[in-house]
C-alpha cells in the first residue's frame, strides 16, 4: 500500500516518487495550495497539494484532523527558508498527485498537540492519546527495552520459558487476584504476584538459566504508582554466586541502557551494604545524585539536656542524624516551615537544625538555634566535624525511632537535593545495595518476618544466628536503585531443605503450615535442588524513568487508574447472573455490598 | 562455579582442567573405579573416579541418583572401545581430582529413563519430568520457536506491545475466566481469550505493526489437547491487503521453520479456497499429506433408486462424497466395519461402498455392492470418472447434510492415508485455506452468527450481499493449516464504521447491545481508523508438532490437567473466607455446589 513511511522521507529520494500512508496531523491553506502534514509512527512529511489537480484537491479540501490517507506524490526540496530542522522529513516536501482518504474522522476529542489535558480524558480516549508523538515514542521505548532485556540474556544463555497464569492462591505477602474454578466448584486459581516459586522449580529441573518477561498481579490499595498488572523481567540462574550473579545483572542494566539510550552507566555500579545506605542515606534506594549525607550523632547526644535528643540517644531503636546544607543559612522561614511539615508525612514530630553563622565559635553567636543552649561543647564539636559544616551552612536534624529518622530525613535529603540543586551532575545514578538483613521483627504481631522472601538464603556463616540472633542474620538478597528509585531485586535462594526448615522455624511458620503452602516447592528441594539464585526487574518502572515520563501509566499502553479501572473499555464490569451461577458463586447481599464501598 | 556445561566438554578441551556442575544421571562402579554420568541442560559427561584420591572417591561412593554435583578434574580421550557415538561428549571422559556434593537427593519417584509413566505421574512430579532429556529438549524448542517468531517480526518492523491481562467481560464466544474486583463490589474483569479487540485498537492508535506472544484463557469443557491457558502469537499490520498479510506471515513460518527445525517449507505455500478445501477435503485444515481426495456425485444420483443416495441428492444443504480408496478391494470386512464405526463418531449412519472389481463392467459383477443395483448406469459411470477408479479399488460414499459428510469422509480420508500409507511423502505441508464465508446460519436459533468473528471485512465486491444473501458473503479470512492441524488463522478487519454496522446487523446485534459490548471499538473507528489486519498463531500447538509430541502438555512447563487441575501446586483450591468477603463474594450453597459437580 505505501512505498515508506512518512518519518523516512528525506533528501535523498528527492526526485522519487513515493506512496505514503497516514494521518492529516494538520492541514492548512496557504496561497490556494493546501499543505498536510502527514503523520505515521515514524513521523510527519509535509505534502504540498496544487490546485492544478482538481480530483486531487477536492480530496484535499475534504480532509479534516485525523483522516486516514493514502498519498502519492513525488519529492521534492522545500522552498528556501521553510526547512524544518526539527523532523527528520524537514528539507523535503512531497508534491501530491493522487490523495485517497482511506478513512474520515469524526473531530478528535481533543487535539494532539493540547497539553495539560486531565489523565481521565487521556484514558477515556486513550486510542487517540497513544496517537501523540509522546505515547508513540514511549511505547517504542518500552519495546527496545523489553528487545534489549532480551537480546542479552538470550545471549547469556538464558532461556525463556512460561510460567503459569491460572495457579495457587498463597495468603502471604500481598493480596491475590482470584478467579473461580468453574469446574471444581468452591476452588479459586490465584493470579501470580510473582513467578518466585516456579522459577525456583524450574532450576531444580535443570534449566539452569531462566528468563521470562511476564506479567503480574496484585491486588493492593493502589498507591502513588502501582498497577494491578504489572511487567516484570524476571531472571533465575543455577550454579552461581551471589557476586557473579549481582556481576551479570548490571552488566545487563548497562546492556540495556546502551542498546536503547546511548548511556554509559558506571562499572562497576557502586555497592552499599544496606546498614551503610540506612546510615548515610537514610534510604534503601538511595539517590546517589544527591551530594547530601546523614551523619550520626547519637552517640555524642545521650547527656544533653535537650530532652528530646536525651530521650532518643538512650533508647534502643533510636536514631539521632544530622543533615548538612551547605550555605543553608540562607534558607527562609518559609522554606523551613515547609521542610518541617514534608518531614511531618514521614511521622516526624518537628525538625530541629542549627545555621552555622560561624563554624569557629561553638556557642549561641556562632550556632544559631533554640537547642543550641542545650547541648554541650562536646556535642557541638562532634556535630561540626562530622558533619564537615563551614559557615553559612545549615544543619537539620531528625531524632526518633530509626525507621522514622531514615524515611524523613533521607525524603528531606532528595527534595532540598533536587531543590536547591545539591547534584553530582550524574544524570544516572545506579547503586546495588547488599547484605540486607534476613528479618524484621514485626512490633505488633511480635513476630519475625522475612524481609526479602522466605526463600531467600543466608550469608555464608550466619546460618547459626537462624537461631542465636535472627536479627543480626544477614541475607544475601540485593537491590539495584537507579536515581533514588527501585528497579529491582533479587537474592541467593536456599536449595537445602534443612536451611528452609530453619527459616521457616524463625518465621513460626510450622510444618503443617510449611507443607500446606509451599509443600511442591520443599518436595522439589528434596531431589537435588541445586545452589540457585535470581532477581526480578520492574518493566514499568525502568521504562518510566527512560522516558522521563511522571507515572508508570505513561509507558503503558492502557493502564488501569488508581481506582483500578479502564476507563477505556470500562471495565471491570457486571456480568450475567449466569455467569456466576456456573462458577459457583454469587455476589454478596446488596446492603453488604454498599457497606463495603466505602473501604474500596 | 564451572567452567562448561557437561554437553559441551569435548575432544578440543584434551588435557585441561575443567570444572562441571550437574546431577548424577547413572553412576556405576566397574572394576573398583566408580563412573558417574554427569547430566545438565546440555547434555551429559563421563566422570572417572580413581580409588587413588580417597577423599574424592568417598564422596564418589556417597554419590546417588539426582545427587547435585560439582566436578573438577581433567578431560582425557575415552580409552578405545568405550566411546559413545551417541552424545556430544561421547569421545572424551574426565578423570575426576575433586567432587563436592552440592546436594544430596531422596529417591526419585521414578527413574529418569522410566518409559510408559502415567501422565498423572509426570505432572505430579513435574519437577522430575522436567529434567528428563526428552523435556529439555521440548522446552528449547519452545524457547527457541517463540525466539524465531520475535526475531523475524522485530526484523519487519513489528513491536511487542502488551495488551491488559484484566480486562472486560464480553459474553461472546467461548466462556470467559472472571476476577472480581476488590474495588468495585459486584464487579468483574474478565481475562482475555485474545487481545483481538486491543490489538484492533493499537492500529487505530497509528501503531502500524503490532505483535505479542501472549497468555489467552478461554474457560471451555477441555476437548482432547486443550489448556485454559494457552499461548498465542499475535500480530496485527496496517496498510497492508489480504494477500500481502499472507504472504508475510507464511514467510515468517518458513523462518521460523528453517531457524528452529532446518526445515524449507515450499514456497509459496499452497492457497485453497473454503470451497475446494470442503469439496476435496471435506476439512477446512486438510493433511495435503495425504494424496486421498473427495468427489461430488450428488449431481448424477437424483434420480436413482437407491433413496439414501436419491432423498440427499434432491434435499438442501445434501452432499453426496466419494471417496476413493487406490487397491481398496483387498479391505477386509472387519477393516470396513471398523471404519463404518469410525464415521459414526461425525454423525454417519452409515458407510456404502463400492468395491471396484473391474472398472469395464458398470453393473453387479464389475462393481460389487448391495447398492449398485440402485443405481442407473450413468450414475455408474460418473462416478467411476470422477474418481478415477481402478480395478481393484474400493469407493466409499457419504450422503448426508454436507457437514456430516465433510466431518466424516474428512477424518476417514485421513484415517486410511495414513493406516495405509497413502502419503506424498512431504514431512511437512502447509495451505493456506482463503476465502471463508462471512455467515453460518445457526438452525437451532435460526440466525447468522459469524464464522470468524464480527469484525472481519467482506471481501472487496461482497458488501452488498450483506443484505441481499449474506449465505453468499465472503470474508477476507485466511487460515494455515499444517499437516491437518490449524497453526493460525487471521482476518482483514473492518476500518470503518458504516460496514460494522451492517455487519452487526445481520448478525441481529443491535446498536444499543453493539454500544454496550464493543462501544470503545466502534467509537475508535470513527476517527479515521486505516485499513488493518491480522493474525494469530496457536504456538503450544506449533510447538507440538515440531517436537512430535502427543500433547500440547508434552510443550507446557507446568500444564493443567483435562480437569483443569494443576497436579503440582494443587491448584485450583479452596480459599480463606477473609478473602471471598473482601472480594464481595460467597460461595453457592453446598447441596447446589454438589448438583453442579456433576456437571464439571
């Protein structure tokens, strides 16, 4: 039907002629000829239409945004003076000899070029949204990732193999998906939050390496950037240690960043043991750009008479850490103010800080602040020096329970970061983090759980502290953050069964228990299961930061909303009484019903 | 952790040191040495264990089937005699200096080489099956088919986007899997049996090429070789005519066939009619292996005496078939009875024959058959012409509604090609069959319901049979068959939206039941959708047939039962009642959950 695409029209076939296919971006009359902008994925060429053609340009006259057209013509250079550098068709024009309207359009809900248009106007129409140059190139850009993911490790030998969408329904971690067996009345499937227990499986098969780019589900409140469905690249490999397999990782996340932005990111990508990513950065996903660090300072605070800090520095679990602005002390009330009420999200009850007026006078002239009077000599110095002040600087603090110090003050950390450009420059910034630990202890179910997974194996030589110390236990689980966000991660999985005994004892997961929801996957590690390990990436995530684009929704070509709908096709939606009556199932009393939308 | 795969250790590597991972496929003790066949994905090696390293021989001795092992040691020739043709490492062997016994295993529940094990067996321990060298290989070449696949449309300009897995509920066609919603109570997203309608969109969409190799779910009484999940490879293009589409697509499986199999399918592959494929074949996916073909001899028995023969000449929708059989007169009695019960499965009363004893005669002693004296000479006549009959031969007949006799003289005519050898001796042979009708006409609800799907274009000429004889309409619809089987089947789509409406018309859809099911289609056809179309391609069964298996199972890692059961992981099964309510759901009472068990 066409000869090429409307992006590919360029000096070199001037004198051709050409058939294209597309749509009339704009059309606009000038001097009695009419010009078209004829667009296609690949993008615009502008085709000139003489009036001296009178089939030709009655065709013309008739096209309106959006028509569907097929155009034949021959190229030429444009006049002087009306080249368009910014498309790759810009020295040409195609003089058009015959206009076929393939299809007429109905006026588009909106035009294409319109910004600031509302995300529920972009989703109702999103056939139309993905027509915007944007959507085209964001989903082009998902599509040479998810190629490049693929390229490298079909290359490493990794095979992909499919994994099953219809399976078990485990009450663990986050909510599942359920679908009604209509043939085993009162059974479910689960949707797969993730493909963790069959990839396992699949290396004590002996497939050695696997990949697979797979969906998956969960059904949790949906919050900032979540989808019920999402993309990931999951990776599992046999016979390799955690450090080879943290090794070929980033050299596939350089891979990618290569093929498909012309980046060169670091190598080796930094690695931070997660206690040191807490520590200075107060985060697990730290944004290396930012040359800001915590410091801590608890140990100088525990006989202040400053009752907070006091208070903080003697109780375990507290954390006491210091942030440093350079030249902060020209920061506004305002500004701090607003500081004070951000950190205030992340539970903290204020933010206390000093302006260093003079770094050389460790009293109330030189530091300036209510708490000032408060803490010793002794303090002061060890505040100044760890945290490098010189006058002119600022110095937040955050005391309370660690957790709430972390997440305000790494928070506070990016934000006055980015905002008064405390930047490396870098504009990527990969790190690893390692050694997390093996679990948390949950202070209201009294409980220990995994931080990773249950499946997830020990340092080597912290097996004993399964039992001594589960809190010291280390892990040999890693994430890869990017620019302060998570693009995934993964761990060295048990293949003993006794270890996962062991785990399982910690968790108060029993036998019967054990048995009852992972009993194929501790059967399967009865047979030789050999020593494995993975990770999983998240599609979305990466591709939304390549792009640049504020939601994952953005890289996806129909997203749910955050109330988990497609406005698109409206679903999900009623269906037949009949349809439930075959799965066994019926829906819940209305009154019911009304009662629990208020919890959606 | 190892330097080679097993598989790939060789006489090239004589004299080095090599370090393999893998499980111990037989061990073997002769002549106080112990040999271990090491297995991984690759293939296998010879372990040589010399009772002169003590510590490793101990382990040696410990060593078991499906113990996981790491070997180090050095690659010497196999001493003459011993040499195995049969596996790539055959000439060489290693003489072990170290092993170490990553894992120990239990007893297998069956040997690895165990033939004649039950299917349930397989897909309890699916693990084990797994690692069975006949499962290795299905499952590389299920990795490396869809490999093929992507590899030639990323070639041709075609992008994998991902299409929604929770999607809307549209009670047509096969029965779909349902997911209620968390969110919206009483509400359900459904999973795709296709992305037919989004893939329609993304050409809309102006996305040109599209393809995904994707997870579709149909919730259907599980016929002989079905999933409720299955794979498909999916494709749709713009700007392209019927026969362009065709011929792009059996250029991708004359690829992929050549890549996976290094196999050369003709070129161009054959393309019949619906028509003739029904008239020769009776069989719109004819097996062209088999040189049997089907005549039509309704024309010539109108007036005979014989009423079977003269009641389905003279009726509507009748067919009269022969079928020749070459040499068929030596089939014994209990052959023809076993055939006669054959056809009775399609819905045959019976099976008349003619056994050719000298094609001159054209009475009872040249042709013995209870029938021949029903039938007046010219009738003879013709059909010994039109089959071409020998003496010697045999000529069986249907007569009935012609899909009776299609269904039945279709599978007989394969049936007897292949028991008696009648094949062309081709391995592989592909058709494409063109030219379906756009209508069925459904007696019992005596309305057209479509043959393809709605969607599907007229062919060029035929949109005004769409009123006059709809019966009459063909459909640009193409399918490719491959030795009897459907690989694929597609469509030019409808692109605008007057001809989906008469579409929908005939089919008594009507606009407010149109808007309701496929509103978002019809309303992106209104803004200048181009001309498009496609193609979706069954890979578990593609892959099925390249491996030689019996079951599209035999290609799945983790495959459902008939039952729709996982075996493995047990599921479906019964979940938490937290969860029902929170999904806004109950079960059916039980004395009604057990009347309907009857009906799974």
């Amino acid at each position: 039907m066409r000869t090429h695409y409307c992006g590919q029209v360029n000096s070199q076939l001037i004198g051709q002629e050409v058939r294209l296919c597309g749509w009339a971006h704009r059309r606009r009359d000038h001097g009695g000829v009419i010009f078209v902008d004829l667009r296609d994925r690949e993008g615009l060429a502008q085709i000139v239409c003489d009036p001296d053609r009178p089939e030709m340009f009655a065709a013309a006259e008739a096209v309106r945004s959006e028509f569907c057209l097929r155009v034949t013509g021959k190229v030429r250079a444009r006049p002087e003076g009306t080249v368009n550098p910014n498309i790759a068709s810009g020295e040409v024009e195609i003089l058009c000899h015959a206009m076929e309207i393939l299809n007429a359009s109905a006026t588009p809900p909106f035009q294409l070029d319109e910004e600031n248009l509302s995300e529920s106007i972009r989703l109702q129409h999103r056939v139309i949204d993905l027509r915007r140059p944007q959507m085209q190139k964001s989903m082009q850009l998902r599509y040479q990732t998810a190629r490049a993911f693929r390229r490298f490790l079909d290359d490493a030998g990794f095979m992909d193999i499919e994994t099953p969408m219809l399976t078990k329904s485990t009450p663990e971690g986050a909510r599942d998906y359920l679908v009604p067996s209509r043939v085993h009345p009162g059974q479910f499937f689960a949707l797969p939050q993730s493909p963790q227990l069959f990839k396992q499986l699949l290396m004590v098969a002996g497939f050695d390496r696997y990949y697979q780019i797979v969906k998956c589900f969960r059904d949790e409140d949906l919050r900032a950037d979540r989808q019920p469905e999402f993309t990931q690249v999951d990776i599992e490999a046999s016979f390799m240690a955690e450090g080879e397999i943290v090794t070929l990782m980033e050299e596939l996340i350089r891979a990618v960043f290569r093929e498909v932005m012309a980046v060169e990111l670091p190598n080796p990508f930094p690695r931070l043991s997660y206690g040191e990513a807490m520590d200075r950065y107060g985060s697990d996903k730290p944004d290396l750009r930012v040359n800001l660090e915590l410091v801590e300072v608890a140990d100088v605070l525990k006989d202040v008479s400053f009752k907070v800090f006091a208070g903080v520095a003697n109780s375990p679990g507290g954390r006491i850490a210091a942030l440093r602005v350079p030249g902060g002390a020209t920061l506004t009330r305002g500004e701090i103010d607003a500081y004070t009420q951000f950190v205030g999200i992340y539970g903290a009850r204020g933010l206390a800080y000093i302006k260093v007026n003079d770094v050389t006078q460790l009293n109330e002239t030189g530091l300036q602040s209510p708490i000032v009077k408060n803490l010793h000599e002794v303090a002061l110095k060890a505040i100044v020096e760890r945290t490098g002040a010189q006058s002119g600087d600022l110095i937040f603090f955050g005391a309370d329970k660690s957790k709430v110090v972390n997440d305000a003050l790494g928070a506070l950390r990016v934000r006055i970061g980015h905002e008064k450009n405390f930047l490396n420059g870098n504009p990527w910034e990969p790190v690893w983090i390692v050694d997390f630990p093996m679990f948390d202890f949950d202070e209201t179910e009294r409980r220990w759980t995994a931080c990773h997974h249950p499946f997830t194996s020990p340092k080597d030589g912290h097996l004993e502290l399964l039992q001594s110390d589960p809190g010291r236990c280390l892990a040999k689980a890693y994430d890869l953050a990017l620019n302060g966000s998570e693009l995934g991660g993964g761990s060295v999985r048990i293949h003993q069964p006794e270890v996962q005994e062991s785990v399982f004892k910690v968790l108060g997961i029993g036998d019967e228990e054990a048995q009852l929801k992972f009993g194929f996957l501790l059967d399967a590690l009865k047979y030789g299961a050999p020593p494995h390990g993975g990770l999983a990436f998240g599609l979305d995530r990466i591709v939304a930061m390549m792009a640049g684009a504020e939601s994952i929704r953005d890289v996806i070509a129909f997203p749910k909303t955050q109330r988990a709908q497609c406005l698109l096709t409206d679903a999900p939606n009623s269906v037949d009484e009949k349809q439930l009556r075959e799965l066994h199932i019926r829906l819940r009393q209305k009154v019911e019903t009304q009662v629990e939308v208020g919890k959606g």
